[in-house]
C-alpha cells in the first residue's frame, strides 16, 4: 500500500469507530455546546451586546478548551494491543498524519458548529466571512498538528490529563496570536490584503509543526 | 590548555565586558540615559539562550540516533541552562523597563514571547519527571525538546516583527544599528555576546559533568 492509501484507510477506520461509539462524538459536541453557554450566561448578566475584542477572545478560547479535551483522547484510547498492531500493518508516518488529518476534520466540524452555537446566542458580529472562516479551518488544522503529537506524548506519561494541558497550552500560543490577530481583522470587516503576511506565517507555522510531527513520530512509536 | 582555551577566553572576554562596559563612553541619549549599558548584559542573554537551546536540540537529535544516558544528560543540562540564560534575560530586562518604559512588566509581544518560552521549557522539565523509567524519559523528552524548538523560536524571531513592539528593530522602529549602537558600543557588545555565549556553554559542561559523575557512582552503587 503507498503511504496516501494508508493514510485515508486509517482516517476511515478513525471516522467509523467515532461513529459506532457516539458518546465520545455527543460528549465533545455538549462540551461545546455547554461551554458557549455559559459564556453566554456569565456575560448576559450585564446586558447589551459583547465589545468585539472580548467576542473574539472568548471564541478562541471555547475553540481552544474544546481542542485539548477533543484530541487528548486522540492516543489514549488506542490500548497498546492496537498499537502493536497498526505497527505490524503501516508505518508510522501514517498513523501520524491520518491522526492528524482526522482531528482537524474533527476540529473543524467542532469549529463551525461552534460558532453557529456563539453566533445565535452571542450575536455574530464578523463582517468578513469568508476570511473568518478560512481563519478557523486554519485554526483547525493548526491545533490538530500541534495537539496530536503532545497527546501522543501524553499518552506515555503516567499523569497524562494534567501534561496534556501542560504541554499543549504554551506550544499553542504563536498559532493562537496570530489566529486572534486576523480574526480581529475579519471581525473590522478589513481587506484581505491587511491579514495577508499573518496567514502565509500561520501556513508556514502549520506546516513546520506538521513536517517536526512526521519526522519524530517513528522515534516515539517505538516505545 | 589546548581544550580549555575557550573558557580563558570566557574569562577574559567577560571581565572585558564588566569593566569597559560599565567605564568606556556611551551615547548620550534621552531616556535611556546610562541605562544603555544594560544592552551588553541584557541583549547577549538571549543570544547565548538560543545557542544553548540549539545545542540541546543537537544533543537530542543525536539521542535519536544513537541513544546514550550521555547525550540525554547533556541535552538536559543544556536545556536548563537555557532556561537559566531566559531567566537572567527576563529579570534585566525587567529592570531595564522598570527605568524606561516606567513598568517592570508591559504588554510586548517580546516579553510575553519570552514568558511563553520559558513555559513551554518549563513544560520539558515537568514532562521529564513524569517517568520512572529512563529510556523511556529520555527519548520523550528528546522528542518532546525537538517540537518544543520549532515552536519557541517563531515567537522569538518571527512574531514579534509581525507586531509593534516597544524593542528597537520592530513594528517600525528601527534596530539598534541605526542610531544608538556606534562603533564604541560595538567594541564591548560583539565581545560580550561571545563571552555571555560561552559561558553558557561551560555552566552546561559543568552541570553535565556532576550529572555525569552521578550516573556511575550510582551504577557503582547497584553493582
């Protein structure tokens, strides 16, 4: 088998176990839904609409709890039998990049609903969608790449939960400044041209998080 | 003598720097004042923490390779010493704020890259003691020191260029080079990055030794 039909045989096996045992699926997306609404809750208390840095920082960080609970389980639940035995059948540069594929697409289904959620309690105050949008399937893709790694660092150490968000949280933030910084810019309605230089960085910031993960995924697989 | 040259050469560099930098003439420049002699301590710590820190991710990329306990003990006391040099690197620089911009901490994106890195190295140290099992805690936290690099150093050299900043060199203010480093500055400056930079080098080669001589008393003990 090549390394892509490996790849998308492995996300489909992720999407049908995640399908078969929904409690995990229901769990994140009441996570989410429950999250926004206490935010929603809390700040309702004052009345009026929320002032749009606020809005924005709150969305990150309902998105960004909901990432590390979403992708911690990503490594966790594979019992080591199952390891053993993908590692008999692949080779570990697709375990990793399906799992990473597969939690962005997760992440990113998690995102927009989301935001749908955010935007009918909250108010949705982004003028320029597309950006906002496109920013948030960046984001998605961004927290998946960084995540996956640590969960499956995580998953070897013996208080896995607390070094998840230990190590998960600093290593987030260069993506998370720049994510905040052009969904403000969505938010304003600003052209494209004025997020430009934070997009190509994030894109690149993506994709030297994706290639570190390819290449050090092999060295922890063998443990 | 012929291995050691670099720690005289230390010696005399610093003792250079103590002396010329605190008596040779600065610029005579508002605000700043005499605290520009700070660039000769301050500056060159953050030098002498990336190379550290590219040093221990060497170490570490070599522990991949070919893993022994004493690639993982140099990578580690590299490391630390990187955090120490950020550490020292914070609190002058703190200072230096204290007295020009009028607050010991303010909301730059060098500084709080800075912090940041500090967590995410401060994560390394949680995640190293999370394991009873060496092998196991030296290949992790080899791995887990690689990642941790490839994101650290964005919020050093890249972010802060992206945002304003209240440092020279960023946000359109320009670098040092343009008004306030002359050539008398530069005299004590190069040879104080150099200087701060080997001594890096050898507080880790003193720390690797101990942890090395640790190591086999107690293997003698266990024998």
């Amino acid at each position: 088998m090549t390394l892509l039909s490996e790849i998308w045989v492995l996300i489909q096996k992720d999407f049908r176990l995640e399908w078969r045992q929904r409690a995990a699926l229901n769990g994140m997306l009441l996570y989410v839904g429950s999250t926004v609404f206490v935010c929603y809750l809390s700040f309702s208390l004052r009345g009026g609409q929320l002032p749009a840095p606020a809005w924005n920082a709150l969305f990150w960080i309902v998105l960004l709890f909901s990432a590390v609970n979403a992708v911690a389980k990503g490594f966790l639940q594979e019992s080591r039998g199952r390891m053993l035995y993908y590692y008999t059948v692949v080779r570990p540069q697709a375990v990793i990049l399906a799992k990473i594929g597969y939690n962005a697409l997760l992440l990113l289904g998690l995102a927009l609903i989301g935001f749908a959620l955010y935007a009918i309690v909250l108010g949705n105050p982004v003028q320029n969608t597309p950006l906002f949008v496109g920013n948030v399937v960046l984001g998605a893709v961004g927290f998946a790449s960084t995540l996956t790694l640590v969960s499956g660092i995580a998953a070897k150490a013996t208080n896995s939960s607390t070094l998840m968000a230990v190590l998960g949280f600093p290593l987030m933030v260069p993506m998370l400044l720049l994510l905040i910084k052009v969904s403000k810019n969505a938010l304003d309605g600003l052209e494209f041209e004025a997020s430009q230089s934070s997009l190509l960085t994030l894109v690149a910031l993506n994709m030297i998080v994706a290639a570190v993960s390819y290449l050090l995924f092999p060295f922890l697989w063998r443990s | 003598m012929s291995k050691n040259w670099w720690k005289a050469l230390c010696v005399v560099l610093l003792l250079y720097v103590a002396v010329a930098g605190l008596l040779m003439p600065v610029p005579r420049l508002a605000i700043l004042n005499e605290s520009i002699r700070n660039l000769y301590f301050h500056v060159p710590m953050w030098f002498g923490m990336t190379f550290i820190l590219f040093a221990s991710v060497y170490y570490s990329i070599r522990y991949l390779r070919t893993p022994t306990p004493e690639l993982d003990i140099l990578s580690h006391e590299a490391a630390r010493t990187g955090i120490l040099m950020g550490l020292v690197g914070l609190a002058t620089g703190s200072i230096w704020a204290r007295y020009t911009w009028g607050a010991w901490w303010t909301n730059d994106p060098k500084l709080n890259g800075a912090a940041i890195a500090m967590l995410i190295y401060g994560a390394y140290l949680v995640l190293r003691s999370s394991f009873t099992d060496e092998q196991q805690r030296a290949r992790i936290s080899a791995i887990y020191n690689i990642f941790a690099f490839a994101t650290a150093m964005p919020l050093f050299y890249i972010l802060p260029r992206l945002t304003d900043s209240l440092h020279p060199g960023a946000g359109g203010n320009p670098a040092f080079a343009k008004y306030d480093l002359d050539s008398n500055m530069r005299l004590v400056f190069y040879p104080a990055v150099i200087g701060w930079t080997l001594l890096a080098f050898w507080l880790a080669q003193v720390a690797s030794r101990l942890s090395l001589l640790k190591l086999k008393v107690y293997e003698k003990q266990l024998a």
